[in-house]
C-alpha cells in the first residue's frame, strides 16, 4: 500500500518536473525566436533606409548634373532661389511609425531604427524618440529603449562607459558621431535631464530601465 502510494507521488513528482521543464524550454524558446525576429526586421527596415538616403543622394546629383549642363539665365536662377524649400526626406516606415534615423553603439553592437515616438508597440519593435528637436539637431533628444533578458535594444547599455562612441544617422543620410561624458541611474519619474542646457551643441541622452526595472540608467552624449 505505502510502496503504491509512494510510486504515485514519484510519478506526480516526475510529472510535474517534465511540464516544468517543457514550460521553461518553450518560454526561452519563444524568446530566442522572437529575439531573431525582431533583429531580422530592424535589419530589413535599415536596409530600406540606406536605400532611401542613396536614392536622395543619387537624385541630387543628378540635379546638379543638370544644372551643369543646362544653366539657366539670370532671372529663372533668381526665381529658383526665391521658391526653394527644404529638401524632405523621403519616409520610410516601420510597422507604421517613422523611421527618424539610425543608431549605432560599436561597444555593445547595437544598430537600430530610430521610430517618431514612444508607445508600447515602438518599443517592442526597435528603439524611438521620446523627447527633444530630432536627431542630429542642436540640443538634447532623448532616445528611450527596453532592457531587456533577450538582449535586444538598450539592455547591454550597463556595459557603456565614458568615452564610448554612439553613431546617430539621420532621414537626410548625416552621421554625427556622439562621446558619452555622463551615466547615472535616476527614479522613472525624473524627467529633470530632458531640457537642460547643451551650449549650442547637438547631444543625445539614452535612456533604459535598471535590470529589476525600478529604476532608469541616463546616458548622456555630446557631439565630438
């Protein structure tokens, strides 16, 4: 009797162990591949972007090409002049959102699409603005990104250290190369850094969570 109520408990036991280790396998699993699924899509969506950039650049040539081998008399030129506007870029989407830019971090491998703004599903995706005048323009904008077990987007950013290089390019194909001088950790709630004082230059701050998430890691950088 107590042999037959032994061997139940051992199967039950060795039951629940195999669901156990089933479960843990697919969550790791389901992470692994969604890890590559998300890196596979942030490469595709670069790609286009890089495209883009060269077929702007090819069609400004060409531009001037023309120019060159067709000049226009005085008063065209000086209608031209008069009518110029800001070239815009041409857009490339990403699930939706924007692609803004680009960021590169060499020391953790980091390589990303910028999105337009913050939101769950921006997040879950790639990296994106939370705050500030655009990339590569002169002031503070933040760019907020997840930490992390997989490894995706900002989680190795613990890892950086002043000197450290961050590589930001733009929707119009610039890229200004960024030198991390201060990383602290602050509260969520702290939003004192968004505003401050960048003496005319163009700086980014980079921010992620802290591994337990009660906290925020703030990384700031300047334009060499």
């Amino acid at each position: 009797m107590l042999s037959s109520k032994y061997s139940n408990v051992l199967t039950m036991l060795l039951v629940v162990f195999i669901v156990a280790i089933v479960g843990i396998i697919g969550y790791f699993g389901y992470d692994l591949l969604n890890s590559k699924n998300v890196n596979s899509n942030a490469q595709s969506t670069l790609e286009e972007f890089d495209k883009a950039i060269k077929r702007e650049t090819v069609s400004e040539e060409q531009e001037e090409d023309k120019e060159v081998k067709n000049p226009m008399d005085e008063l065209n030129e000086l209608m031209e002049e008069q009518e110029e506007t800001e070239r815009t870029p041409e857009k490339i989407y990403m699930e939706g959102y924007e692609v803004k830019g680009r960021i590169q971090i060499p020391k953790t491998g980091v390589d990303y699409p910028v999105l337009e703004k913050v939101t769950k599903k921006s997040l879950e995706i790639a990296v994106a603005i939370a705050y500030g005048p655009g990339l590569n323009e002169v002031g503070n904008t933040i760019i907020y990104g997840h930490n992390l077990r997989n490894g995706l987007f900002f989680s190795d950013n613990k890892k950086l250290a002043k000197g450290d290089k961050v590589l930001v390019t733009d929707q119009m194909g610039q890229t200004v190369t960024y030198t991390i001088y201060n990383i602290y950790q602050t509260t969520p709630s702290d939003a004192s850094f968004f505003t401050r004082d960048t003496a005319g230059k163009r700086e980014i701050s980079l921010q992620t969570c802290t591994d337990d998430s009660k906290g925020r890691i703030i990384i700031w950088a300047a334009e060499d």
